[in-house]
C-alpha cells in the first residue's frame, strides 16, 4: 500500500517518419493523472549506454564490435582527495572482453571508460542532446557515471524512445509528433508539420549499433524477448534493457526496421520492483499486439546492410588482426565493421614468457630462479598497464578504514576483490624486482597444523629474507623419506597457508623451506606431525 500500484509508461514511434502511432500513460488515470510517457522524469540506467558511450564511439571510428575494453577496475576522483570505483552489475570484473559483450551484458565499467575517456563527457551528452534527450542539465557534465544512469533529471519514456528510433533509423534523428496538420472548418491549414530531419550518425554505426544490440537479446540481458515475443524470428528485433539503483526503474526500448517501443514500469513513489524483467514482457504484448492488429506498420522484417560494412576475423585479445600465434591457439573471432575502420595491425597481444607471481602480480623471472617458482605459459599482454593502477588501489584500501570501504558480498572490499577474471593470464610487465643478497634465505617459522577429515592446514610464519621467492612443502607418510608435496608452492605475497588432502590410515609429518630469488634453498622449517607420539622422522629428503 505504501508503494502504490506499480506503474507503466510506453511509447511507440515509426522510425522513418517520428510519428508517434501509440503510448500506455499509466496503469488508471482515477489513481494518478500523470501521464508516465511524455511527463515523467526517470533515470534511465543502462538504456544510456548506447546513446552515450558506444554510439559516439562507433561513429568517431573509436572503436568496433570487436575492439576490445580491458573491464578493469576505474579510479575516479570524487570531489576530495579519494576515489570513487565504479562496480559491475555482477560485482565482478571480466577482464579483456569485446565492446559487443561489454554490452550485451550490460557491464558499467567499460560504458564509463568509453564515457570519459574515449568519447568525453561533452561530446557525448552533445551527441545525446542531438538526439532528442532535452533534460541534459549542466550538473550532468559534471558526473563521471552519467552514462549509467546517474542523472539529475532523468529522462521521458518519449524523449528516449524517440532516441533509440534514430538508430532503427539508420541515423537520422527526426523529432516525434502527434499532430501533422490543423486546419480550420473552412479547410484552412492553420499549421503543418514541416519534416526536420538530422542525420546525427552515419547508416553504418546504425547497423553496427543494431547488431549489437540484436545480441543483448540473443545472449545478453534481454533473453526473455525470444519466448515471451510470438514473433520472435519472423520480424528482428534489437533493444537495451536498463535498471537503475535498488531496481527501481526497469525499462526496455526495443525496435524492428519499422517502429520503436519503449518500455518503463516502476511506481511512483520510487521503490523496489519485484520483476525488473517486466518491461520485456509488456514490449512483446504491445508488439505482438500491433503486428496482428496493425501489420501495415511492419513492412520490414529485417534489419538492412549497408554497403560500408563487412564481416573481419580479429584477434579476440586484441582487436587486431591476427597473428600465427592466434591461429594456432584459437584466439580469433569474427564480427561486422564499418569498412573505413578495418584494423591493419597484426595482433601482439600473446607472448610465451617464464614468469613469476610477486604480490599478485606477475613478473619477467630471473634465469636462474627455479623452475618449480614460475609459471611458463602463453600470457595476454593486456591493452594497458596495470601495475600502477592496482598500485594505487591497494594504497586506497590501505588508507581507508575496513567499515569505509566499498562492499563486496557484505564485506569490506580486499584488493582480490578488483582483480579481472583472467587475471591468471596477464603478462608481466617488468622483471622481477627482487635480487639475490647472497646469503642462504632463513626458513619460516612457526608452523602450526589444523588436522581434519580430508585434509591437514598447515599456517607458517614467512621468511624474513627479503629475496624469498616461495616456499617448497615437504611431507613424510608413516615416518618415511620426506618429498615434495604434488600441493601447490606458496609464493611470496600469498596467504602463507597449505592444504594437504590425505588419507586417513596414514600418519603425516610437514616441514616447510624457503627459496629466493636465485635458488638458494633455507634450512627445514620444524615439523609439524599429525601424531603426536610419533618419533619424528629425520630431515632426510627422497
């Protein structure tokens, strides 16, 4: 009852003409007079994304469906002296991915990197403004996060609508309207619409857009079009959902090669939804309603191709062209491009390297630091460099209080929480930074073991030697020779705990050593046993 009814507002517009054929103004004009379609303000989440970052991108020849946007964390000055860092939807990071999946997705960080430092903040709210959105305010050049949503005002269900029609209409931007002619009853035209038409981008950013945003319903966020939609397949179809904060706004603005319908539902008063994938629903009744009822506003059925546009194999790490190196390990992806804007560089994103993980990160390994420290695989050298990024991350958390920190999963965030998905692959960007002091590295100390069912945890103390590269885990079964455990190597910088899987008919004895940067190997750690009456065997190695 606090809430009130949920509300929806709706527009439909024919894309070649602006002519406005059909809007939904409310759920009952006795409970509210408002009309949710041309009067009310709302923000408009993700559905900006298209208009604000990616369409200027595409036309600027900044990017292509296929270019790839390192989702990585984004450090924005807030005002003071700290930073405000921009999260996914999911809370996660991916990593290296197209600007296709980055929207099919919906993800916000590659929408803000594109927002304020490929397309500008300026040129992008003038490129919006171009296409009909009239709420701009001069608070908004000023928000970083603009493009996901974050507006002063908001926007109409028309005024985005009718934005998004622009696009269905291969570029040209026509104001939309109810009312062509006023005459007279004597048959004298007292006003006529005069036809003003804009052509705000070209045919082929358009058709790149519209391709696009055919896969956010194909394998994005607005899945639920190709069941709830009967005419899904027969008539094509592209469109962008967007939420806004604590889900209360939800929209979906979709469009075939003839008309364009935006969707909104959320309640007055502005609280939570309950369904936010209730505007595909109510876009698929109203569409499916209008090609039954009105068929003549559907004389299209796909999407035409331009002649400015191909189909390129790329490099999916890269964007490029691609290399031996990406053949051979299936690195290669195929997608549409405007033909003036085919990538001629051959991609130089993989490299076979002999690496170390230091603190997270990944550094060029000594030639004579040991084999079983390092990781020798095939690395993504990533679009642009990290270390001072994730540098000045980790000097944030540490100078923010646990409770001020931003959260993840109910927790104050840790630096792991901003590492990408493949982050295991990134390429080293300098040489391990630690040298050999000459001198035999001291062993860890204070072992302590947490004995279970299925497993032993072994804790330690690091060695205080500061050319340590990780530590060797040895353990003895029933008193025998001591081996290398097959258990991971723990490497400086990780959390200096092992887990043994075991097995429980065997009684186990652990030590632990310390190995730097050039080999040297410390003395045995103590030993920690499973049974405490067991004579401990001898520091005798297989």
């Amino acid at each position: 009852e606090e809430k009130g009814i949920e509300q929806v507002g709706a527009m439909i517009i024919e894309n070649h003409t602006g002519r406005i054929l059909g809007m939904i103004e409310g759920r009952d004009y006795y409970i509210e007079q408002l009309n949710h379609a041309t009067q009310m303000k709302r923000q408009p989440g993700s559905t900006m994304k298209p208009l604000a970052a990616f369409l200027p991108a595409l036309e600027n020849g900044d990017i292509q469906p296929a270019s790839v946007i390192d989702d990585i964390p984004i450090l924005l000055k807030d005002g003071g002296q700290s930073f405000h860092i921009p999260n996914n939807w999911n809370m996660r990071f991916h990593g290296i991915i197209s600007a296709r999946t980055a929207l099919n997705k919906s993800y916000n960080v590659p929408a803000v990197k594109l927002f304020n430092d490929v397309v500008g903040i300026d040129h992008a709210w003038e490129f919006v403004k171009r296409l009909g959105i009239t709420t701009i305010t001069e608070q908004d050049y000023h928000a970083r996060t603009g493009v996901i949503g974050g507006l002063k005002d908001g926007t109409t269900v028309e005024e985005l609508t009718n934005a998004f029609a622009a696009i269905g209409n291969k570029g040209n931007f026509i104001d939309a309207y109810l009312i062509s002619r006023i005459e007279d009853p004597n048959g004298n035209i007292i006003y006529e619409r005069k036809d003003e038409v804009d052509q705000v981008f070209s045919e082929e950013t358009a058709f790149l857009m519209t391709d696009m945003l055919k896969t956010v319903i194909t394998s994005g966020t607005a899945t639920q079009i190709m069941s709830s939609f009967k005419n899904y397949g027969e008539i094509e179809v592209a469109g962008k959902t967007g939420t806004t904060q604590f889900d209360r706004d939800s929209w979906f603005v979709g469009y075939t090669p003839d008309i364009t319908v935006g969707v909104w539902v959320g309640y007055d008063m502005p609280s939570t939804l309950i369904h936010t994938v209730r505007p595909q629903y109510i876009w698929s009744m109203i569409v499916d309603s209008a090609v039954e009822l009105r068929p003549d506003w559907f004389q299209n059925t796909a999407f035409e191709v331009p002649e400015g546009v191909k189909q390129e194999q790329v490099s999916s790490t890269s964007g490029k062209l691609p290399s031996p190196l990406t053949v051979e390990h299936k690195k290669v992806i195929t997608d549409w491009f405007n033909k003036k804007y085919i990538p001629v560089e051959e991609d130089d994103s993989l490299v076979e390297e002999r690496a170390i993980r230091y603190n997270g990160m990944h550094y060029i390994a000594h030639p004579q630091t040991p084999d079983d420290m390092v990781i020798e695989k095939l690395f993504v050298k990533r679009p642009e460099p990290v270390k001072e990024l994730y540098e000045q991350l980790e000097q944030f958390l540490d100078d923010v209080s646990p409770e001020n920190r931003p959260r993840v999963n109910n927790r104050p965030a840790t630096l792991n929480d901003y590492y990408p998905l493949d982050w295991d692959n990134t390429a080293p960007e300098e040489m391990d930074p630690r040298e050999d002091d000459g001198k035999v590295p001291a062993p860890p100390t204070n072992l302590t073991l947490e004995q279970g069912d299925s497993q032993n945890k072994i804790t330690f103390e690091p060695s205080p030697s500061e050319d340590v590269v990780g530590y060797r885990f040895y353990r003895s079964l029933n008193g025998g020779p001591y081996r290398t455990s097959a258990s991971p190597n723990v490497l400086t910088g990780d959390t200096p705990v092992i887990t043994d899987y075991i097995n429980a008919r065997y009684d186990y004895a652990y030590y632990i050593t310390a190995v730097d940067v050039v080999g040297n190997e410390s003395e045995p750690s103590q030993v920690v046993t499973t049974n405490a009456e067991e004579t401990r065997p001898p520091f005798v190695r297989d």
